[in-house]
C-alpha cells in the first residue's frame, strides 16, 4: 500500500484492502474472545468468593448476561469459519423468479442493488436480479437457491381464498478479475432498450438499457440500473462473467458428485422452504429440519437462523433430503 502506484488499479487496491480488513478482523476476533474468557473467569471467581446473598445474586446475573454474549459470539465466528469456500467471500448476484400460482415476488450487514426489473402482468415483479455487496455475501447466499413456497390469503383474491405460490431464487458470486473468463465478441449480441425504471427523462427517451446474449450457451443477462448505456453493458458484462463461471463450477461439481456421493444435495429444481401464514404461521427449511414460529421477523429479512442451520448442516450431516412435509400437499 506504500507503492505510489498502488491506486492506480482501483478494483486491486479494493481487492487488497478487503484481504487486510479480514486479516484485522481474524486479529481482532481472537483478542475479543481472549477479553470474554477474561471477563467470564472473572465474575465466576468473584461470585465464589462472595459471602453476600444479594451481592452474589447480581453477581450471577452478570455472569448469565456475558455467558449470553459469548455464546452470541461464538455462534457468529462459528458461521464465519463455515465460509471457507473458493467463492464465499465475493459479492453475490440473485436472481429472483416466480413459478405456479403467483403473482407477485419481492425482494445482513451488506448493501444490496437492483440490477434487473420485469414487472408483472397483473401485479408485482415478473423476476428480479439483485446484486449483494459485503463480507461473505455469497457464502451466506448460496443456500438460498432453489425453491420457496408461499402459503398465504393472496392479496390479489377479493375471496381471500388461501393461495400457494413459488418463486425459484438462483444465486451465482459476482466473480473479479483476479479470475479469467475468457469471451469472444463474436458470441455476443448486444440488445439496448428503454429503461423502465425511475431515473428521469434522459432513461426513458434514450436507449440506456443493455441486453447481453452469450450465443454459445443461450445465458442471457440484463442491466438497467444505471443512467449510462456503458455502465450498464459493463455491469451487464460481469454478470455474464459471473454467470459462465458459476456454469463452469456446476460442470466440476457434477462430476466431483459423481464421485463423491456425500455430497449436500442442493438442486435448483428442489422445494427447499416453505412461508406458511395461512392456516398456521411458521416458515420450515426442508433440507435442515429447522423452523420458525416468527413469521414477520424473518418476512423483515432476518435469515440469520436459517443460513446458519444450513451451513452446520452442510458442514456435518452431507447430504441432504428434501422432503416437504405433509401440509404441502394439502395447501
């Protein structure tokens, strides 16, 4: 960083920057459990030592609260060390699309972007992509592919009849250029259009929307996030990288699969959650069993239980069955 050219590349210095910021957090993570481990002897010698019931009795309670702490903190390293994989630490890119029976589909210290928009016919969003920036962001995403289900009194049924729906969530990391892919502009065709967003005059009467279609393997992405024709083709264009290389990772994990048949099985074609709220609230992941009551809160975005349950699950028991419960059917 002492270079005088070090910011010449801004994507590298980044790069470099969030290499040291987890280095200093590692650091930082092992001196905070060396100060708990500290402090929990300490109230447990003083609560030993006190011969005053009252004293003692506050004592104790202090004791529960950084016992409490710990364990909250413990179980968040816990999930980090999970994250260990080649791509976990990159941002990530989700597609959201809805299946039979919907209408509608909407969108942890992270920021999160549209990147892509199709509203639906008769209400809501047709598909969605979502670009998520922070620490981790892929890994803790991964699980989320697949299917969801939603069991609800559809809001778009004057009846208020119960209704299920599904919506397939795909997640891919957004790849930097520390990897190579390589591609042709002679498999490319490039579409532009109007933006449909919010923006102003300029998007809706200038073509600054871009389509990008990979001729050899018929992956189409999309962009219309920005005001600027280029930088939509340019984040349309790391898309289309992070797509081709997701592809070829599917490839090597199809034959590692092969090979190894413990492996966590997480197909996209699977059902692996349901959002019931209607004749009971309780929202239950299929593949780890796990479930809560608190329907609102995780509605609200709190997946924090659920992707943890999946990482110790996927770190421990391997593969997975999928196996919707009975309530499936019936709704």
């Amino acid at each position: 960083m002492a270079d005088p050219n070090f910011w010449n590349n801004q994507e590298a210095a980044q790069s470099v920057l969030r290499e040291r910021k987890r280095a200093e957090e590692q650091i930082a993570a092992d001196e905070k459990l060396t100060s708990i481990s500290g402090d929990i002897e300490t109230y447990i010698h003083l609560a030993q030592e006190e011969t005053n019931v009252e004293q003692k009795n506050d004592l104790l309670k202090e004791l529960d609260r950084e016992l409490n702490a710990a364990d909250s903190y413990v179980s968040e390293l816990e999930t980090r060390t999970l994250l260990s994989g080649e791509s976990d630490h990159l941002n990530a890119i989700m597609t959201i699309k809805p299946g039979a029976g919907g209408t509608e589909s909407e969108g942890r210290g992270m920021t999160a972007a549209v990147l892509d928009e199709t509203p639906g016919e008769e209400a809501g969003i047709k598909s969605a992509t979502i670009q998520f920036s922070g620490e981790n962001a892929y890994g803790l995403l991964a699980g989320e592919t697949g299917v969801h289900r939603l069991v609800r009194i559809s809001p778009f049924d004057q009846a208020a009849r119960r209704h299920t729906s599904f919506a397939s969530v795909f997640v891919i990391p957004e790849i930097d250029d520390r990897i190579e892919i390589n591609i042709r502009p002679e498999d490319l065709r490039v579409d532009t259009f109007r933006s449909g967003g919010k923006g102003g005059q300029n998007v809706n009467k200038v073509e600054t929307a871009v389509r990008i279609t990979h001729i050899p393997t018929n992956i189409v992405v999309g962009c219309q996030a920005q005001r600027s024709q280029s930088k939509n083709r340019e984040l349309a264009m790391k898309m289309l990288r992070s797509r081709l290389y997701d592809l070829e990772i599917q490839k090597r994990q199809a034959h590692t699969d092969k090979l190894d048949e413990s492996k966590l099985d997480i197909s996209f074609g699977s059902q692996i959650r349901s959002y019931v709220m209607q004749p009971y609230r309780l929202i239950k992941d299929h593949r780890t069993k796990f479930e809560v009551g608190d329907v609102d809160r995780v509605m609200d975005g709190d997946l924090d239980p659920f992707i943890r349950s999946y990482l110790m699950a996927k770190k421990t028991k391997g593969r997975l069955n999928i196996q919707p419960d009975d309530d499936a059917d019936a709704a």
